[in-house]
C-alpha cells in the first residue's frame, strides 16, 4: 500500500506557501529537509513552522484557507485537522488522521496522510526487504501515529497485533474503526502488567508511537523486557538517536528512531503538493548533521 502523485488531483494549482502546524513545533526537522527540496526543484516557496496552541487551530485554518496555504500536520493536531476537512483522501479516512493539507481551486481544505508511506519505509529498512514477516507485534501508544502504523502492518496480514495505551478504550476504538483484531493492554512504562511483559518478551517487532524520549531520556519501556530477536522502530527522533534505541542497539537489538520516516511521509507529501517527487538525496544532505530532536511530523 503506497502512496503516490495518484492520489492528487493534478488540476489543483500549486500551493505558494507551505507550513508545519504542531504545537511545540521548533524542534521539528520539516522545515529544513522540505526547503532544501524546494529550492532544489527552482520554486520559490517557502516552507515555515507555525507553533498553534489547540485553542487556536481553527482560527489558522481559517487564515490558510484565505492565503490557498498548502502544509503537514504533527502532534497534537493530526485528528482535529482531520475533523476539520472539507475533504479527505482515502488513505486519511482509513488512518483517521491528517498529516498533509492543502486547498483545492474552490477553497476547500483536502486532508491527506502520507505517514503510512514513512512507516512501510522505516519497516522496510529496519526489517530487510528479503526478511520474513514479523509474527507477533507489539505497538506502544493509541494517537493518530498508531493509526498509521496499523495501517502499514496491516502488509503483514497474519501478524498478532497488540496495542499498549494509556487508555486501552481509546486503542479498542481506533481497532474497531480499522476493523482490526487486535489484543489491547494497559500500558504504565513503569509498573507493566504480567500480560504486556509476555507480549514484549514473545514480540517479533515492538513499534513506539508515544512522545517518550522526544526531550530527555525517557524509554516507552525497558528494553530489557524485550526478547533478543526482537526489532526496535521508535517513531521519535533527536539528537544522536533516542535513549531508547541507544539502549536497544547495547543489547544486540536492531533498532531505528523516526528519521526515516520523517523524511518519506515529507517525500510522499511533497509529491502530493505538486504532482512529482523531491530530490530525496538533496533532503537528507540537508539533515547532516542532525541537531535538533522531534517526532515525526
């Protein structure tokens, strides 16, 4: 399931302005890679973060509406953008989520999702392209990430999938509304039940979709409950790596923080935008080397 310029309806115009809208949004890597792409393809577009606090997201939509702003979504906004659409691609209603935005000729506000796309990439280049399948998965986290990331593994149809949120009813829902058959636990990154260690231990793949480790040195969980086969994909990114993937790769884990997955949904989106792919060496070069931290979007 990919993501491409087929997606897009090629009589939209070109958007002359791009933004990231997320809240916190300064640590984000987007505007670098995405401007480097620009520029490299000769249109004169500039690609700007916007920090909107929830309160005021409606109010900036309306603002972008009236300036025919084209952009990407990150945390915390990827469901409420989603709801706010005139609009929406079939890969965003079957995530649920909108990461990429933009208006059509008569003003419409069209969601769109190419986080799925950065997740089969990331999957593709932690797991190998030749390896088998993983059997048992376990995802860390509910939101709209984990959205996408169930949608990526549904590649995997014989997959046992186990979700572990905060709130189990929140990740039962967003289960039934992808029509997945899932197992759902409580998560507690301190005190993890009986049930979720089993899961981690037995685990082909273990997938974090959570904020933890995007500002200090927080793990989702302890990588010494994982079995010893067992990939690592951490959807957060910083500065040298996560903690987390730090501390998985010491014990001999094949483990990837979000990076990749950043670069190919903003790949995939700006293919969405203007109907041909960017230069994805001219992005990445523009990524080296990597000071700042974030999460994907």
């Amino acid at each position: 399931m990919t993501i491409d310029a087929s997606d897009r309806d090629l009589t939209w115009p070109d958007p002359t302005q791009l933004v990231l809208l997320g809240h916190p949004v300064a640590h984000s890597l987007s505007p670098r890679f995405q401007q480097a792409a620009l520029d490299a393809s000769g249109r004169a577009v500039r690609y700007v973060a916007h920090d909107v606090p929830p309160e005021s997201l409606l109010d900036t939509l309306r603002a972008l509406r009236a300036a025919g702003a084209a952009g990407n979504v990150t945390v915390p906004h990827k469901e409420a953008v989603f709801a706010a659409c005139d609009e929406r691609t079939p890969m965003a209603e079957r995530v649920g989520a909108v990461n990429t935005f933009r208006h059509d000729a008569q003003g419409r506000l069209i969601g769109h999702n190419t986080d799925v796309a950065g997740v089969q990439a990331a999957l593709q280049a932690l797991l190998g392209v030749d390896a088998p399948p993983p059997a048992r998965v376990v995802l860390l986290g509910a939101g709209g990430s984990a959205g996408a990331v169930l949608v990526a593994l549904a590649a995997y149809s014989d997959a046992h999938i186990t979700i572990a949120a905060r709130s189990p009813h929140r990740a039962e829902q967003l289960a039934q509304r992808l029509g997945l058959h899932v197992a759902v636990l409580a998560h507690d990154p301190h005190e993890p039940s009986v049930e979720l260690r089993a899961a981690l231990a037995s685990a082909s793949l273990v997938v974090n979709t959570t904020p933890l480790g995007l500002r200090d040195a927080q793990q989702p969980i302890s990588c010494e409950w994982l079995g010893a086969h067992t990939a690592v994909l951490d959807l957060v990114y910083r500065t040298g790596e996560t903690a987390w993937v730090h501390a998985c790769r010491a014990r001999g884990l094949r483990a990837q923080d979000g990076l990749r997955m950043l670069v190919e949904q903003g790949a995939h989106a700006f293919t969405w935008w203007f109907g041909a792919p960017p230069n994805r060496e001219v992005m990445w070069h523009a990524l080296e080397p990597r000071p700042h931290a974030g999460a994907a979007g």
